[in-house]
C-alpha cells in the first residue's frame, strides 16, 4: 500500500484555511434560500393564483434540472448574456441560494399546510386576523413539522457545496484537489478534506437533534 | 338578531343549502337536526361566514352580512363558535388559549382578559387547570375550555357544530350541562346536534333540515311528539 499521509502536513494550513471559504458562502446561501424560500411558500398558500403558479414553476424549475448545470449557467452564461464579469463566490451563493429556497419553500409548505385545518377555522372564528393568525397560531405549530426537514437540507447543501469546486472557487474540496496534484497523490488530501465535511455535517446533525429535542419538551 | 333570507350554498356543482329561510330571535336557542350531509353544519357555518354563501343574504342586527364589503371581522366579534372537534391551540395554556383572541383582537389589556378568563373558567369548572396544555385534557374538558374560550370574546350569539359528536358517552353530559347554563342565563344560542333529548328539553325552537332544504321548524313539544312531515317522522322513528 502506497499511503504517506506525512506528504500533506504542509499542505494542512492550506487545507484548513478552506473550512471557511466555504462555510462563508454556505451560510449565506442557507440565509437567503431560507429568506427567499419563506417568502415562496407564503406565495404558495397565498390567495393570488399567478403569483402561486409562478411560484410553482420557479420551484418546478429548481428542482428539476441539475444544481451543477444552474450553476455552470450562473457563472459562465451570465457574463455572455450581460456583459458583467460575475465573480465564483456571487455565482456560488447565487447558484445555492436559489436552488435552496426551492426546497425550503416546499418543505415551509408542506409544514404550513399539515397543521390541522381546524386550526386556521378557529382563529377564524374568533376574528383573529390573518397576520397573528399566521405567526402566533399557525407557524409555531408547523415548525415542528419544517425544523427537522430544513435541518436536513442544510446539511444537503452543506455537502453539494463542494460543486463550486468545478468554477474553481478555492473551497475545501478544491483545495483538496490542488493539493493532489501538487503532491502528485490524490487519496491523502481527499480524505482530509473527507474528513472535516464529514465533521461539519456531524455538528449540524447535533445541533438538529438538539432542536427537536427542546420542541418536543414544549408538548 | 339573525335573519336568513333565500340562503343558497354550492359546493361546484352540488348544491348543499337550497333557500334557507329563517330567523334566531335574541335569548333564543334553537337547534338543527337532521341526517348526516343534511346541510345543518354548512348552514351554521354560513352564519359566521367560515362558508361563503353562494347566494342569499344573512342579517346581523339589521346589517347584510353577505354583502361584498361587509366587515367579517366585526360579525365574528359577535358571534362566537364552538367545533365538533374543539381545536383548542395546543401550543398555549388554557388561560393563553382564552386570552389570546381579546387581546389580539379586542386590544383588551391583559389582565382584564386574564380575569375575565378566570371567571369563564370557574363558570365551566375548569379553574384549577388555567396551567395545563390542551394535551393534557380530557375531551369534555377540552370542550368546556373552547366554550370558554369562545365567550371570552363576549359574542351575542354563539354557534355550537355538534358540540358532543367527539366525546366519550360520559363526557357529553358535562359538556351538554355547559350549554344548557349558558341557555338559562339569556344567552342566544344555535346548536347542531345529534342529541335528542337536549333538543328537546332546552330548545326554543327546533329546525329539521334534509337534503340541504328546512323540511320542518317548530316548537321542540310539537316537533317531538307530532312531527308534520313524513320525512321527520321517519327520522325520529330511527333515532328516538
């Protein structure tokens, strides 16, 4: 067996500087998908017809072509299309924050729309009007239903965010590759960088688990 | 305080309530009964707009509530409503689950509410569970805390759809009791309800609705032991 994991310990600052490259750009992907996809699910259940079948092709677009392909078309078809030189990092949190919001508007929906029927009938009822209705009465009960779903998709993007490495955005995963072919050796770097995704994840995983926890308390 | 006039209702192509025509006087209780799918919990439903009628007019106090402008949210002020399945908020207490909608809606400060509440609360025999979560009750207790929570808002009528429908045997009795104080004490009230012999014994006035049309209506002594209609007759012949 052909293993020297000695080779990469220059390499390791080089390596970890990476973590928060693409935490950088994770996080501010996961808050605007999370902005954008609140604002897509209200639309969704929302009253007017156009903005919701906007709404659904937005999603259905999303959802249905591949996330490597939005991105290739955000950083390399937009400076054709407008002339403006976008940079890997815009591209990147573009590219995920968009197709996120996609998801998150599903699962806000999905969550939104499980909550018993009963419930939107009684606040009703009593003439609470629509705005306390929804935050106050609606939203704290399908949380429970959306937290462990949205968990899930941060963790999904945080794992797809090595793609930026094909626009050659320096993240983790590039770097493990710039690594390999300076060294010559692929399998060294790769389960480094291997390694701390599988960390990153793991934490969010917790802290997920940890968030279920205190709702289920509130019961 | 109510009047129905020529009350059409459809559901896309099947029409539910065939012109309805009728009235609830103030201090009045009358109930609806009939078969299941008679149309009872649509037309109780109209009455608080949580179903748009498709045609037709219901009158509040002399003001078309049906009209295109009409302010939904000053009717739902005053007409309070209690569910076959409570839907209490099961993320508040029971003191929240009655506060909530006075001060939300009425701007009403919160210990003025909590107050009210407490005494809401004593009056359906529930003040030692102002604490506990919806989960945590029975379903008679349930229901007496939606009771509750509905006359928090000081409605002048209050609608009931099949009140004890959800409940165990045992529980409907302390649910029907509930009612029937609210019924001494001058309230308005209509109740759907499958209950025979609550119908009977505190109702004014007593409606019989089959097939989404008003077969019957009249007094609760005469409805029960001499029905008019051939239809009334037989349904009572199955339920009594």
């Amino acid at each position: 067996m052909n293993l020297d994991f000695t080779q990469i310990v220059p390499y390791i600052p080089f390596m970890l500087e990476g973590i928060w490259v693409t935490l950088q750009f994770v996080i501010i992907a996961i808050i605007f998908g999370f902005i954008l996809g609140s604002i897509i699910a209200l639309v969704k259940i929302g009253k007017f017809p156009i903005l919701r079948f906007l709404a659904d092709a937005y999603t259905s677009i999303f959802r249905g072509t591949p996330l490597i392909l939005q991105l290739m078309l955000i950083y390399y078809a937009v400076p054709q299309l407008t002339g403006y030189d976008i940079s890997p990092f815009l591209s990147a949190i573009l590219t995920f924050g968009l197709n996120s919001s996609a998801y998150v508007s599903e699962i806000i929906r999905a969550g939104i729309q499980a909550v018993d029927k009963g419930q939107k009938e009684a606040a009703e009822a009593l003439g609470i009007p629509y705005r306390p209705m929804m935050f106050k009465i609606i939203l704290p009960q399908a949380m429970k239903n959306i937290l462990p779903a949205l968990m899930n998709e941060f963790i999904t993007l945080t794992k797809e965010s090595a793609l930026v490495s094909v626009i050659s955005y320096l993240d983790l995963m590039r770097r493990a590759q710039v690594v390999g072919s300076d060294i010559y050796r692929n399998f060294e770097p790769l389960m480094f960088v291997g390694l701390i995704y599988y960390c990153l994840v793991m934490i969010l995983t917790l802290i997920g688990k940890y968030v279920e926890k205190r709702l289920r308390t509130s019961d | 305080m109510i009047k129905v006039e020529h009350l059409h209702k459809s559901f896309g192509k099947t029409e539910v309530l065939t012109d309805l025509n009728t009235s609830i006087e103030k201090g009045e209780v009358l109930t609806i009964i009939g078969p299941s799918g008679s149309g009872k919990s649509t037309f109780l439903r109209c009455i608080n707009l949580l179903e748009q009628p498709t045609s037709g007019h219901i009158y509040l106090n002399g003001e078309d509530i049906t009209k295109p402008n009409a302010d939904t949210l000053k009717l739902r002020k005053q007409v309070g409503m209690v569910f076959q399945h409570f839907h209490l908020f099961p993320h508040m207490n029971v003191l929240d689950n009655l506060t909530y909608a006075p001060m939300t809606v009425k701007g009403t400060a919160k210990k003025e509410a909590q107050s009210l509440a407490r005494d809401l609360l004593f009056k359906v025999g529930l003040s030692e569970k102002e604490d506990a979560y919806p989960s945590s009750l029975s379903g008679g207790q349930k229901q007496r805390v939606a009771i509750a929570r509905a006359l928090a808002m000081e409605p002048e009528l209050m609608l009931f759809d099949e009140p004890t429908s959800a409940l165990d045997p045992e529980m409907v009795k302390e649910v029907l009791d509930v009612i029937k104080d609210l019924a001494h004490g001058g309230m308005t009230l209509a109740v759907v309800t499958h209950e025979m012999g609550f119908a009977k014994e505190v109702a004014d006035r007593v409606i019989f609705m089959d097939q989404g049309m008003i077969v019957e209506e009249s007094n609760p002594k005469k409805f029960f032991e001499k029905p008019e209609t051939v239809r009334a007759q037989s349904f009572l012949d199955k339920v009594l």
